[in-house]
C-alpha cells in the first residue's frame, strides 16, 4: 500500500508560545533559556526584512556574517526540501502508515514535514502538532528528572538505590547492594532484562506499576557489573519510583512541574492521549503491504513503564525541549557549572558523558550516557533500533567528513517507533515521528538522510535501497524462524499423554506471573496471565514440546513485536514428576540467555479446571 503524498512541508514560523514565552527581544537579540541567541523569527528560520541574496553579490557590496549565514541557510533548508520524494520513496518501501519530522540547525528550524496519515482509516494527515508516543526517548528526559533531584542535594549519582528503595537489589548479593542511581541510568548492572513480562500482545502490559523493582531484582546477572552495557528497560521503571520516592510527587507530575512546564510544553504528556484528535493512531503492516489498527503503547501514567517508555509528543514540542537542553549543554560544558539560569536542565556534563560502552570493537567512541547514546562520526548509529536486528549490515554514516560529536537515541513499542539525534557543537536535531511499526525502523533510516543532507556529506547512502533491503528482511523473519524449528523438529514423534494432560496453570519463579493452558477444540490454547487477551494456540512440535510460533499476519494483528525474541521463545516443552505427570514446563523468556525457565504446575488450580 503505497503512502499517500497529500501532505505538504511546513513552512518554519514562531509559535506565539516560542514568541511570548522563549524570546524576550532587545536590539536585535533575545535571550533563550539563559542564553543569549538570535532572533525568534531567525531561530525559527525565518529572516528579518533586508537584502535579498541577489543584492549580496552586487559589485562593491560587502557581504556581512549575518548576510553568509542567511545565504548558508537558504541553501540548508533548499536540500532538505529537494530530498522530499525520496523521503516520500523510503516511506513507501517501508510500508509507513505516517509521520512526522523536523530539523533543526544551528538553532534555527530549518525544515519541518509529514507523510501520509495519522488516521489511515479517515484519511487525516499528521502535521508538526500531532502526538505520537516517544517510546524509549523518554529515558532522557528520567534522567534529567534525576539531575534535578541531584543539583538539589535530593539525590547522588553514585547513591545505592537500595538507600532509597530497601527491597531493590534482594537476590543479587553484594553487586545489588552497590548498584547505584547511575548504573540503572547507564544499562551497566550487568542484569539482564526480563521483557517477556511486558511485550507480550496487544501493548498490554502483565504486570503493575509496583511490580517494577520485583522484575528488576529477577533478572538474571548476564554481564560483569559496571563492565558490561545489557539495555534494562526495568532499570528506568525503577528510577521513577525513586524520583517518586525522593520528591513526593507522582513521576508525571513531577516531569510537568520541574520541566515540561518551565518550557512551556503544552502537547507533552505521560497521559493517556487516545481520545485526543489530533493523536497518532497505531497501526502494523500485513504482508500484503496493508495497515491493520492496533492498540497504542499502554505505558504512561501509572504503568510499569512510565519513566522507560510513557512520554507522548509532537515535533514541534520536542525540537523546542531538544534545543533547550543543547543550550543548557553548550553552557555548562562552556562554563564548567552544572546549572543554567533559567533552565530546568541540570548536571548536564554528567548526563551526557560516556558511563557504559556499547562496541569494544570500534576506533570511535559508542557509548551510553544517562538516557542518551552517544558516537563520533563517521560511524555506525542506529544500533537500538528495528534495522540492527534485522541482520542488516548497517552503514556507516558521515564518510569523508570531519568528525562530529552525536547524540541520539531510538524509541519503539508496538504501533510506535520514534527517535532523536542531536548535534551539540552546530546545535544540530533531528525529529523523527511514527504512530505505526513499518516493516523496518523507517524513522531512523530517515533520520540518517536528514543528518546527511543538512551536514551536506560527500559520501552517500543508499537509504532507498536500505529501506528496500530492510524490508525485504522483516517479511523473511517469521519464514525463518519457521525454517529454524523445523530443521530442529524429530519427525513422526506423538505426545506422551491425552492433551488433557498437559492442562493446568503453571507458575513462573517470579511471583504473580503464570501460563495457563487449556483444551481447545482439537489443540490447546497457552494464555499468559490466564488472560483472553493473551491466549495462543499451541501446536504440537514433538515429544512433549508444543509451538506457538504465529505468522507475520498474526502477529501484526495482535501488535506483537516477532524482532524482539528468536524462534527458541516459541516453544514450550512441558516435563514430568518422578511420578510421571506432567508438573512443569520450561520457556526460554530471556533473548540474552538460551537457558530455559521452569513453570511449575499449580496442583490446586488443576483440580479446579
């Protein structure tokens, strides 16, 4: 399904929020969050009344600083509009439903549009004011909740969480009595994350706000502590309950009052957006290259994943908080401070700075910061995202350039995948929006084209034949995984007992998480949670090993994200007593680890069914 071209660029003009509230105008400049900066009209790309850029290359004409930038601007914002059909081309490989970006450089927006729809069934087009979930973006703006905390004298970076939070780190000995506030921030425990509790289908989450800390401490030590990076989204669902903890706020009221307020953020929430008309709906894609509607991300107020994932934004809103939190940067870094008058960005240095790092293997840094990934040019970016797991090769950025200082990060949840890339040193962002999962992470391979082109790279990307490849990549996986299980499967083998057998609830180590399984028709039915949400058929493998390995419809149907988890998750293998009942099942919930988990059977729930 080809996305629809109807929308068009967005023109850069100032707000009257940016106006009144960012830019107080004095001879000429303003001054914006503390720092002084151009004029609102030229921070939102558009100039001041004056010569034309004919009049500048009059004979004896002097052609002012002022007058050069104007000329480098125009020619900026002229290539990023003429790379419009390619955009539009990436789209329509990648099977986007719609979204919305922007760009930002040396402060000014240069270039803002939208692509096919933020309701495909009502054929509405997005613009720079619809709300999309920001997923994992939100981990910048949790640890900036943390500096807060810091600058005050609430927090330390090197505090134990267990200081704050007594039960954190039970079962982990002496590694989860040290683990500190930084370490959660930076992925660097070394403990892996049990995700099977939360990506499950339909974007409902299976556990509760307060089960944060228990999941946390149930990972499993995959990693030399502070000497490994294994992404923990259970790490940053546990800082929010110690920002809760410290300021005696709920986390999305204390985001609203200490930052999103002071930047007078109106479209920037951890609330439930769903009824709001101008919200990007979810979508995923068929094989057919159709769009099917989808639930949205069920992580903002009140959930397990609020301080991970539960933001929701626009454009517009995000490159006003991105470009407030670089000036905040170029300040303190400059100034040797932690603090920027008027800012409620704080301990910056700190935020930014490499805590953990991603690639032992490359000659340029790639590490984690506090909610940010942070890399050199030339180099590889993208690595959290849909297209590093898709077995691509991913290309490196920014041949033949100088090299540049980046930061950025990816979000994705299912019907939702977003990211951001800054540039401090040419205060430099980069916006990228999708209410959908595309066959693959199209809002990043956008975004590389838009860093390529504003910093006019001389050596290209095939981003068209990337998006094209990627694609090709996502409709092969679930026939691969399927190849991978048959090519493991003993042929002719039976069950060893009546399917009524195998029925009964079967409970997890970690406490209050179960598998229910049930007769249906002629086969079983697992439902995680008991739950009809989250019932699956299960097929017969061999032996005692049953599959619920879906196709790529099906899954895209129930918004379930089949890139997560390799073809081993898909297999339940039940087992038996000394007595010879089935009493046990064993799963595989972790994609860092092939060890399987043990489910034992409830007796007492059994005699019940």
């Amino acid at each position: 399904m080809g996305i629809p071209s109807s929308t068009q660029i967005e023109e850069p003009r100032p707000s009257s929020r940016e106006t009144e509230a960012l830019v107080g105008s004095s001879g000429g400049t303003s001054v914006t969050i503390g720092l002084v900066t151009e004029t609102a009209a030229k921070i939102e790309g558009i100039e001041e009344s004056g010569p034309c850029v004919s009049d500048m290359f009059k004979e004896d004409t002097v052609t002012t600083p002022r007058q050069t930038r104007q000329t480098e601007v125009r020619a900026d914002t002229e290539r990023l509009k003429n790379i419009r059909p390619l955009i539009q081309k990436i789209c329509e490989e990648s099977c986007s439903s719609g979204l919305s970006l922007g760009v930002l450089h040396q402060g000014q927006v240069l270039y803002r549009d939208n692509f096919g729809h933020r309701d495909v069934e009502s054929k509405n087009p997005p613009d720079s004011n619809t709300l999309y979930s920001i997923n994992s973006m939100t981990k910048a703006l949790t640890a900036a909740a943390i500096g807060i905390l810091v600058e005050e004298g609430v927090a330390q970076w090197n505090k134990p969480v267990q200081e704050v939070l007594p039960e954190f780190g039970d079962g982990h000995g002496d590694i989860g009595r040290m683990i500190t506030i930084a370490d959660l921030l930076s992925h660097r425990s070394g403990i892996a994350s049990p995700d099977t509790f939360f990506f499950q289908d339909n974007n409902e989450l299976l556990l509760e706000k307060h089960d944060a800390i228990r999941a946390f401490n149930y990972g499993k030590q995959r990693g030399g502590f502070r000497d490994s990076y294994i992404y923990n989204n259970f790490g940053y669902a546990v800082i929010a309950l110690l920002i809760e903890k410290l300021s005696g706020q709920d986390f999305g009221t204390f985001l609203r009052h200490r930052i999103l307020d002071l930047l007078h953020l109106e479209r920037t929430t951890t609330d439930d957006v769903s009824t709001d008309a101008n919200a990007g709906r979810c979508y995923c894609v068929l094989e057919d290259h159709s769009f099917c509607r989808v639930p949205g991300p069920r992580v903002g107020t009140g959930s397990l994943l609020e301080g991970a994932a539960g933001i929701k934004s626009t454009v517009n809103d995000l490159l006003h908080l991105y470009r407030a939190f670089l000036e905040a940067v170029e300040d303190q870094t400059q100034q040797g401070t932690t603090s920027t008058d008027g800012s409620p960005f704080k301990q910056c240095p700190t935020l930014i700075r490499g805590h953990s790092f991603l690639d032992g293997a490359s000659l340029r840094e790639n590490a984690y910061g506090l909610g940010w990934i942070r890399c050199q040019l030339p180099g590889v970016v993208g690595k959290q995202g849909i297209n590093a797991r898709l077995q691509m090769d991913l290309p490196v950025i920014g041949k033949g350039a100088p090299s540049r200082f980046c930061l950025y990060h990816e979000g994705l949840m299912p019907g939702s995948s977003s990211n951001v890339y800054a540039f401090p040193e040419t205060m430099t962002i980069i916006v990228v929006l999708q209410s959908a999962n595309s066959l693959n992470d199209c809002p990043d391979w956008i975004a590389q084209l838009l860093i390529e082109t504003v910093f006019d790279f001389p050596e290209k990307n095939d981003w068209l034949e990337l998006a094209r490849a990627s694609a090709r990549s996502a409709l092969a996986l679930v026939p691969s995984m399927k190849v991978k299980l048959d090519n493991g499967r003993w042929p002719n083998t039976r069950p060893s007992f009546p399917l009524n057998a195998y029925c009964g609830r079967y409970r997890s180590p970690f406490r209050g998480f179960y598998l229910e399984v049930s007769q249906h028709e002629d086969g079983l039915l697992v439902a995680f949670q008991g739950l009809p949400s989250q019932s699956n058929v299960l097929r017969h493998y061999h032996f005692d090993t049953f599959t619920w390995l879906m196709t790529h419809d099906e899954a895209a149907r129930r918004a379930r994200l089949m890139v997560n988890f390799p073809a081993d998750f898909y297999l339940l293998r039940f087992g038996m007593s000394i007595h010879g009942n089935i009493d046990r099942l064993y799963w595989i919930i972790e994609n860092t680890c092939p060890e399987p988990t043990t489910f034992l059977k409830d007796l007492a729930v059994q005699e019940t069914l």
